[in-house]
C-alpha cells in the first residue's frame, strides 16, 4: 500500500508542473512574461493529454482493490490533514543553526597531538 501513496505523491507533483507550465503559458499568451527559449512539443495539447492520463491511472487505481481503492480513498483525508497541519505550524522564524567547531579542533580533541606526545 506504501507505493500506492508514493504513486499518488508523484501523480500530484507531475499535475503541478504541467499545472504551472499551463499558467505560465497564458500568462506569455497575456504578454506578462517572456516567451520560453524551449516549448513544450504539441503545448498546451500535450500539456491537457497528460493531465488526462494522470487523472485516469488514479481512476485506474481506485478499482485496484483493496490497496488502490484504500489509497485513493484516503487521499482526501491526508491532503485535509496535511492543510490543517499547515495552518497549526507556528508561524515563527526558523531556529538558526549553532556555530560548529572546525573538524581540526574536534580530531585535536579525539586523537592526542602529537607534538604533546612528543613532549
């Protein structure tokens, strides 16, 4: 069932991408943003098809009782639970990273020098 979850993971990122490749082309079509130097071949159809597919391996999987039809069933509960999540997460700065030590001064701690054993 834990490939089913990862499966939906990348299903969800793929849509996203095609998603903001699809904005980014209206937004070039309004005359807001510079066209790209590489197009998609066969943009935006090939852009819809692939969404088409997508959404369709998740129907795919729904009817691959019962880790599928588990999987996407409770994919509604995750994302809510991941929304909610979001939105209970202190908005505060993150906690900075405490100075390290430089490695030759932990070896020097580990090992003994040998100019003091040479003493």
């Amino acid at each position: 069932m834990g490939i089913s979850f990862a499966a939906i993971g990348i299903i969800v990122t793929w849509s996203m991408i095609l998603l903001s490749q699809i904005a980014y082309r209206r937004a070039v079509g309004r005359g807001e943003l510079p066209p790209p130097t590489f197009r998609m071949p066969g943009a935006p159809f090939t852009s819809w098809l692939t969404l088409a597919f997508l959404a369709g391996v998740v129907v795919l999987m729904a009817f691959d009782y019962p880790a599928g039809t588990w999987t996407v069933g409770a994919t509604p509960v995750i994302m809510l639970l991941l929304v909610i999540g979001w939105y209970r997460i202190p908005k505060k700065p993150p906690m900075l990273m405490p100075e390290t030590v430089p490695s030759a001064e932990l070896t020097d701690r580990v090992l003994p020098s040998r100019t003091a054993s040479s003493k």
